[in-house]
C-alpha cells in the first residue's frame, strides 16, 4: 500500500512512497543522474523510469551516487510494447536490472496494453520474475476497468497497481472507484497536465490561499484523492517545489473548488492508447 510521506521523514522501500520522481524525457544522461541524485538526498524514495525513457542506466547511477541506501528507494520501471510475449519480457527485464545496477525492481509495469499484450502469456512472465526475485510487484500502466479485470484473472499474483495520467483536469473518476473496490493503487503520471493546471483560475486561487505554487496544490489534491504522483522534474528548484508539496494540506473548500473545474484535457494519447480514448 502507498505510504503517507512529509518532508522530514520518508518510508522504507517495502512501501510505495506517495511522491515520487518521474524520469520521462530526462535524457541527458548527467542531468538525469544528477536529478536522481539530488532528488534522493532531498528526501524522495521513489524513483520511476521505463525502458522506453533510454535512461534506466543515468537513473542506476543516480541512486548509485546518492548517500541513500539502495534498499530505501521504491524502484519502478517498465515492460514497453515491444517485448510482451513471455521470453521478450523476461530478456528485457534482465537487461533493464543490468542497466539500472540493481538485482531486482520493487514494482515493475506492462507500459501499455497494446501490440502484442496478451494477459496471459505476458503477465505469466512476470509471475515468473516475481518467484525469481527479480520484481517484488507486479504493475500495469494505461489500464481500463476491464483490462485491469483480465489481467487479474490471468495471474494468481496480485496486480500492485495502475499508472495512469491523472490530475485535476482529467480525475479518472471510474478508475478511482475501482481502485477503491480493489486492491490495486493508482499512480499519477503527469500530475501537473504538462503545465496546463498552473494556468487554471481554481488551482490558481488555491495556491494564492495557501501561499504555494500551482503545481503543489495539483500534487496535494492527487495525495488527498489517495493517488500517488510521480511529477518529472530535472532541476533542484522544480525537485524541491514538488517536494514540499507534501506540508500542503487542502482543506475540503479547496478540494470542492478543485473537484469542480469542469474540464477534462488528456495530455498523453499516442494512438495507441485504450480504444475508449478515442
């Protein structure tokens, strides 16, 4: 289960921490270690990468780097579309450890469920990582209600949880009710909508209230709907403001006025995406 997590304090790494640092994009291999690195040693026990990023090796060497120890980071990364059939999933997660420097992931993703996903045939290759000990968790990233559906019934081992884009201008308010039906946590990738939540006038007047940025108040809001975020930064400074979005507290006005923005802008739709996102 995820872990509530403040700034004076971070869990151990059995537990999803609530705040994590996202590597999309962050492909300059210095930068990217050098955020990893700072990130840790600012407090932050949970890093998120994918095998698609091309960054698993920088991340490896950010927590290499980092004066934390490996076992209290929550390490995640991901399975990408092209190596779903079993064996393809049990080379690529060697090779992603390899990269990252580590003997085994806290929770590791089928990034999407598309190409050749098969519940099954892929999800058997996780369970049988999983008894390796190579994975702790099993994850999946982009499901629907009735993938997340098959993909339990495909594999005895419990699905750990569901990264899905979520912020106050796309709530996922079917997936939140699954979530809270199931045991399957939900996970936040884009948090801040690529930037498009600084510029709305309810978040805005939230984060005057309060005296703290726009993006604080969206990754407050997702704490306070139970979703564990995972905003990408790079620099310290955009690290840090993330960071100290775990001392905001919302009260249930500023959560009301949030829910309410009437909008509902996908900022991640590849083509390739769940067919309900059409």
């Amino acid at each position: 289960m995820a872990t509530e997590q403040t700034p004076e304090s971070a869990p151990l790494a059995q537990e999803m921490p609530m705040l994590g640092l996202g590597t999309w994009q962050n492909e300059n291999p210095e930068q990217c270690a050098e955020s990893v690195r700072t990130a840790l040693e600012m407090g932050y026990r949970h890093v998120d990468t994918a095998q698609i990023y091309g960054n698993e090796a920088a991340v490896g060497d950010g927590i290499a780097a980092a004066d934390v120890p490996r076992e209290d980071v929550f390490l995640a990364t991901k399975v990408w579309n092209d190596n779903h059939a079993h064996d393809d999933v049990i080379s690529s997660t060697e090779e992603s450890l390899d990269k990252l420097g580590v003997d085994s992931v806290d929770l590791l993703y089928v990034h999407w469920p598309s190409a050749n996903y098969d519940p099954e045939d892929t999800l058997s290759a996780f369970a049988e990582l999983k008894d390796r000990g190579l994975i702790d968790r099993i994850g999946v990233s982009n499901f629907e209600p009735h993938h997340l559906d098959a993909a339990r019934d495909a594999v005895d081992e419990p699905i750990f949880a569901n990264q899905v884009e979520m912020h106050p201008l796309l709530p996922q308010e079917e997936l939140r009710e699954y979530a809270a039906g199931t045991d399957v946590e939900l996970v936040g990738y884009s948090p801040l909508a690529r930037g498009q939540v600084l510029d709305v006038p309810e978040i805005q007047d939230v984060a005057a209230k309060h005296g703290v940025s726009e993006a604080q108040v969206s990754l407050a809001w997702l704490r306070e709907k139970g979703v564990t975020a995972i905003p990408k930064a790079t620099s310290r400074d955009h690290v840090a403001d993330n960071w100290a979005s775990l001392g905001l507290e919302l009260d249930d006005e500023d959560v009301a006025a949030i829910d309410g923005i009437d909008r509902t802008d996908r900022q991640v739709n590849p083509g390739f995406g769940p067919d309900s996102w059409d």
